[in-house]
C-alpha cells in the first residue's frame, strides 16, 4: 500500500448526505465518498495551502493521480442516528413549519477511519501536498464534521470495504465464507480518470450542441459546468449542478463497494461522559473575506467584535447559559483557560484574514456549535462589515495551519504587549511576563528583548500605530503605550501565545520565529 491517510471525528459525529438522496431523508454518506475527499482537498489546498510552495498543476497532477482508481476504507464501528425538529419556512407574508430530519453517524473520537490507494505511486511533489492538504482539511461533509486528518507511513490493518470490480487486481480481499461476515454493498460517487473525463466531455459537447457558435441560455449554463480539466469539475458548486439537471456530476461515477455491517444499536451517551483523553477540542479557526479587510492594527478591535458575535450566538441558539469558555464571565481562572479570540494575518499582507479562537481548558460542543454559527461581524454604526467562514475544531492548535502557533523557542511580537500589573521596582516587564508564564505552566524565559518597530508589509509599525484599548469601559489598564518584544524560551513551545493585558482579543500576542533548519 503507498498511499494510506487516517481520519479522525473528533467531535464524535459525521453528517454527510449522498448525492442521490434528499437531505430531509437523513441517508448518511459513509463511508465519505472518494469525491467527496478529493473535492475537500482542492477546497483546501484554494483556502489554506501556499500557492507559490505548492502551484495549481500540483494540485491537479494530485487529483489526477487520486482519480486513477478508488480507493479502499479501513471504517471503524458506528452507530447511526438522527435528529428531527421543526424549522419555520417563510413564503411571502406566510410562515410555516416544517419537519426537518438531520441523520448522522456517531464514530467514537478515538477510532481512525483510513482510506487507502493501492498500488499508487505519487510523485514527491504531490505526495508532499497531500500530506499538507490532509493534515488541513477542517471537516469532511457538513461543518458539523470536524476532523483531524494525517497522512500514515504504513497501515498492517484490515480494509473492510472494497470495490467490487471483477475486472480490477483489486478485487475483494474479503472474499471467504460470507456465512462468518454479514456484507452490505455500496454505491459511492467517485472522480473517473482525468483522460476518461475528457473523453466523455468532447462527446457529450458534441452530442448536445455546445460546440455551437450562438447557444441559448439554457445551453450556455450546461457548458458552464463542463470545464477542460477534471480538477475544475471538481470545482463547480453542488447547486449549479442541480440547476442544470444533471444526474451524476461531470467528471463523476458511481462505483459499487461491499463492506461488512459496522453499524452497532447503542444508547445514545450521556452528556455528562468524559471525554477520551488527548481529544478535547480546544481550537477553532474562523476565515474573513470582505473588502477591505481590517487591519492588524485594529486586532484588539476584531478580537472583541468575535467575542461579542459567539456571545451572542451561544444566547440564540437556545443554549441554556452562554458557555464560560467562551465569555469567560465569573472566572478567577488565572491560568486563562478560557478563551483567545486571536486575529491573524495569515498572508502576511497587513490584513487581518483569519481569527485563532484558543482554549486550553478546552471548548464545548455547544462553544463550538455557536462559533461555527458566527456568519457575520460588523462594526455598530459603521458600514464595515466582514463575512465569516468556519475552518474547523482541532483537539491539537499546531493543526489548525495558524502562523501563531510552534513549536519554537523565541516569539516576537504581531501585535502591541501591555504589561498587565502596574511596574515596580524589580517587577518590570521581564518579571511580569515571568509571572504570566509560570502561571500557564510555561517555561520561564531565559531573555526579553525589547524591539522598536515591526515590519509589517514594507512599513515600520511601533506600537502607537496600533489601537491599544478596549471599548470596555472603567477598566484598569497599568500600560498604554505597549511596547515591541522578542521572549526566548530555554524550550519549544507549541503556541499559540499572547501575554499581558487584553491578551484575549488579540493585544500582547506573538509569532513563532523559525527554527534554523540543522545543516547535515
């Protein structure tokens, strides 16, 4: 086996509907499809991965390698369920209830689903951003489906569900007596080759008429979603293809699977079960798009509009108190284990892109459900407005892709630090950031340096140009004007890190500076 990558839920729930059901039927996709994977790859590799480390013909020399041929699952035990309820349905000056059901399986968080292609050699290239692109994917099917992803070296298990194909070397290596196992069999939609793809596309072009130099609107929107590359089929959004009437995807196939029965009949858990050790989702990355975007010297600002925005939320969704670790209100926790509403410049070009949401006690599935639900931030009495996008729910934050995070010895400042205790003799900013660490259970640092200015696109920034208060008022702020630093630690830390106050929106908060690579 050459190529093997393992999935973990670490929520505990996948929700996927198949592309031949209705979503109200409450089938459940499962295993996820060989098209839905390669589509969260290039939906990745557009969101999260370096274009320049990694250019467009590397994706799709990936795809079309993946396309060759479906893949094989090694699927864990799960337990099937819904839920159903009443969503209000306006038409008109008319409101209505309708029943709405949401199936999804329960895949216990420790359990890895691996997916597997024989035989398959991959240039280093594309085996390189697979393995990036694997470790980023933020969900598999719906937003609800957090997932963890790694590409394995070896995988000695059991594949468990299989093509059936008579004709292919990979034939069912579950073939036995069928009186000791119980099968099932399958249809999953799969990419077909990219050669194949564009086979078909000149035929169909040709037989419908699309090669016409004047063509209605109705054929216009068919060639619309017939494009010359597989990867771009890959590409065209679920509902355009509905529009148009097609039956299967271009570009796509159903391919028959047999696998054993995994299904199990279990109660449903308790909320008050613990949690498996090691998996508790602590980070959650949230993407902006709008135009312009805010600015990094505003961090404080956009730190407390998301604070303000998953507040709100959490009060909406019917959540019976607004969870702690996202308000933080009643808390003496001073290891600040709630949480950091982190604002990132993932690109580096003075924008804020991104916001980093950190809790190292650990984040609820109802703190998770009202950030995943944040569409919007805005400005009050302002026309700024920004959409929002969750990425995911990682247990680990150095999965997240975040530029904040390390591991590394020394951090140097994005943004303004305020030293949160009034200065004193031998209780200065070294002392104070000493304090802060011992108190997190990080390391003492062994040096602080203070820095003039930041570089931040070709410009000089000191922390004067940055806004350094909250709009919080009547709060006691020791320090107002901030000061540039770089903390060297006597070990790696993993990050993210961010110190004194107003630490959590975004003041105070440190990048990972690179460790030089050893020279062999």
């Amino acid at each position: 086996m050459s190529v093997v990558v393992s999935f973990r839920f670490p929520a505990g729930r996948y929700h996927a509907t198949p592309w031949d059901a209705q979503v109200n039927e409450a089938r459940i996709e499962w295993p996820p499809s060989p098209w839905r994977i390669a589509r969260a790859l290039v939906a990745t590799w557009h969101r999260k991965a370096s274009h320049s480390e990694f250019p467009e013909q590397t994706i799709s020399s990936l795809i079309e390698a993946l396309a060759a041929s479906p893949p094989v699952y090694g699927l864990p035990v799960i337990s099937s369920a819904h839920t159903r309820h009443y969503m209000p349905v306006r038409s008109g000056a008319n409101e209505r209830r309708v029943l709405v059901f949401d199936g999804f399986a329960h895949v216990a968080a420790t359990d890895e689903l691996i997916v597997g292609w024989p035989d398959l050699e991959l240039e280093p290239g594309d085996a390189g951003l697979l393995a990036r692109l694997v470790g980023l994917i933020g969900y598999l099917g719906r937003a609800e489906s957090w997932v963890e992803g790694r590409m394995l070296d070896s995988y000695n298990g059991e594949f468990n569900c299989v093509p059936v194909d008579e004709d292919s070397a990979r034939v069912s290596s579950l073939e036995g007596d069928e009186g000791d196992i119980s099968y099932t069999s399958l249809r999953l939609l799969a990419p077909v080759p990219g050669s194949e793809y564009a086979a078909w596309r000149g035929r169909t072009v040709r037989e419908l008429g699309l090669d016409a130099r004047r063509l209605r609107k109705a054929q216009q929107h068919t060639l619309a979603t017939l494009p010359d590359r597989l990867i771009d089929a890959l590409r065209i959004d679920t509902g355009q293809l509905r529009y148009v009437g097609w039956n299967l995807p271009p570009g796509g196939k159903m391919v028959t699977y047999r696998r054993e029965r995994l299904e199990e009949t279990v109660r449903f858990r308790q909320r008050s079960r613990p949690r498996p050790e090691g998996r508790i989702i602590t980070t959650v990355r949230l993407a902006l798009s709008g135009r312009p975007l805010p600015r990094i010297e505003d961090a404080v600002r956009i730190g407390e509009l998301t604070r303000g925005a998953a507040i709100s939320v959490a009060g909406s969704i019917g959540t019976a108190d607004v969870p702690l670790e996202i308000s933080g209100h009643g808390s003496d926790d001073l290891n600040h284990r709630h949480s950091f509403y982190l604002p990132e410049d993932a690109d580096r070009d003075g924008r804020i892109d991104r916001i980093l949401i950190y809790a190292s006690g650990g984040l609820s599935r109802d703190a998770v459900a009202a950030l995943d639900r944040i569409k919007q931030l805005w400005v009050k009495g302002s026309r700024e407005k920004w959409d929002v996008v969750f990425e995911g729910a990682w247990a680990n934050p150095s999965l997240s892709g975040s530029v904040h995070v390390g591991p590394a010895s020394q951090w140097v400042s994005m943004t303004p630090y305020l030293h949160p205790w009034y200065a004193k003799r031998n209780f200065g900013v070294t002392e104070q950031i000493a304090r802060e660490c011992g108190r997190r259970g990080l390391p003492g640092p062994v040096e602080v340096s203070t820095i003039e200015s930041i570089e931040v696109r070709g410009r000089q920034l000191r922390p004067v140009h940055f806004h350094r208060f909250r709009s919080k008022r009547g709060l006691r702020q020791p320090d107002r004007r901030g000061s540039f630093l770089r903390i060297t630690f006597p070990d790696l830390i993993g990050g993210p890190l961010a110190l004194g106050f107003a630490c959590h929106y975004g003041l105070g908060l440190f990048t990972p500076v690179q460790e030089p690579k050893p020279t062999s």
